[in-house]
C-alpha cells in the first residue's frame, strides 16, 4: 500500500530574514577584518551570519536582547534565575571557630618575604 510522501527531518531549519543595509554592511566591514587577519580562512558573509545565529542558549539570548534594549538591571535579567552551582556539603558550613581565624589572619600585616632587605 502506498503511505503519503514524508519528508526527511533534517534537523535544521531554514530561515528567510530581511537584513537592513546597514546591519549587512557590518557584516560585510567583518568578513573584510577578518580577511586581514585570516586570509583564505576567513568566513564569509552567511558563515558568520550564520555563526552568530547558531550555537546560543536561551537565557543568553534573552539576555542580550535586554542588553540591547537597555533594560534596566534593576528590573531582573533572564541569568540570575538560572539555579546556581551547588556546593558539596562538607564545605557549606564552616565551624565559626575556623572562619573567624581565617577573617583575624586576613587582616593582619604581612611580613615581608626577604627580611635582609629591609
């Protein structure tokens, strides 16, 4: 029996975007840095486009576009909701004995390394 056609999933997707003149020659003024430096190597316009395109995350993007739009820090950033690091156990809770000697050692006056140089 025949099954309807299904295309093959490729795992990309194509996009068509209307780039300003003026971002395109940013483009283009990069492609011509990197060629000074780069040589033959050097991306070309779509590679970088594309390069600046892929290979983001979420919170990063979000980011940036607040960036872009001047939002103020004040308000919330899209990173500091990401769950932090966490600490193994054994050293998220310090004795207050050993805290307050490693603080009283950071404040006293270092000796010097070579005392004949005095």
């Amino acid at each position: 029996m025949n099954e309807p056609y299904k295309p093959k999933r490729t795992g990309a997707i194509r996009l068509s975007i209307e780039l300003p003149k003026p971002a395109h020659r940013a483009y283009v003024g990069a492609v011509a840095l990197l060629r000074r430096l780069m040589g033959r190597r050097a991306p070309t316009v779509e590679g970088l486009i594309h390069l600046n395109l892929s290979g983001r995350d979420a919170a990063g993007l979000a980011d940036d576009y607040l960036d872009s739009i001047h939002w103020p820090a004040a308000a919330g950033r899209v990173v500091s909701l990401r769950a932090k690091e966490k600490i193994p156990r054994r050293t998220r809770r310090l004795p207050q004995p050993f805290v307050r000697a490693v603080a009283k050692r950071a404040r006293l006056p270092q000796a010097p390394s070579d005392v004949t140089r005095n």
